[in-house]
C-alpha cells in the first residue's frame, strides 16, 4: 500500500467521526510496511512474536521414544 492510499483511507475515516485506528505490521516486512506506517504517524504499541514448526519431509513432529529416553 502507498502513502497517499493510506493518507486517503485515514481521511475517509475522520470524515466518519473515527478518531483513531490501528493495524497490524509484519516488522520484517521487505516493502518497508512498518516504516511507512511510522512516518504516517502510528507508533507501535504491542509486539508479538510467532514462531513455526516446520516439519522436514518424512519426519513425525512428535517422534515417539522409548520410556527412559
């Protein structure tokens, strides 16, 4: 999404009586997306961190072991 474009989402909504807003950012986000939401004035004001189990072919994700392993 480009500034203007968002400039323009934002004006709509104060046009509506919406007094803010908030979105969510991929901070690694090749584009730049966290940058260009900061320069148009929102602060970050809560992270997450997600994480994932990616399995290699023909691995079990929960590999069952022997009692005493």
């Amino acid at each position: 999404m480009t500034a203007p474009r968002v400039l323009g989402l934002m004006s709509g909504t104060s046009a509506d009586g919406i007094d803010a807003a908030c979105l969510g950012v991929d901070a690694e986000n090749p584009r730049g997306a966290l940058s260009l939401y900061e320069r148009l004035g929102y602060r970050p004001t809560a992270s997450t961190c997600v994480h994932e189990l990616v399995e290699a072919p023909g691995a079990s994700v929960c590999p069952v072991r022997p009692r005493g392993d």
